[in-house]
C-alpha cells in the first residue's frame, strides 16, 4: 500500500516540529511517501 500525506504543524515551534517529523519518519518506515509544509514569516517591528 501507497500511501502520501501532506503534514503541516499547527503552529512553529521546536517540539511541535519535532513530533510530525517523528510521525513522518514512521509513516515512510511503514512504506508512504511523506511531504513536510511550513510557513515562515518574516518579523518586522
């Protein structure tokens, strides 16, 4: 079985991050193919 998912954290920050890479590293051990999304802005101010 194929499987691909799109895997966005809900906010940036360290350990949110590190939790979906851990999932994803798990998800493509099982056999899926995985792509990581994020946004990041620019802070101006």
């Amino acid at each position: 079985m194929n499987n691909h998912f799109l895997m966005l954290p809900s906010a940036i920050g360290r350990s949110h991050f590190n939790r979906l890479v851990l999932i994803a590293q798990e998800l493509q051990r099982r056999g899926s193919e995985i792509a990581l999304a994020l946004s990041i802005r620019a802070q101006t101010g």
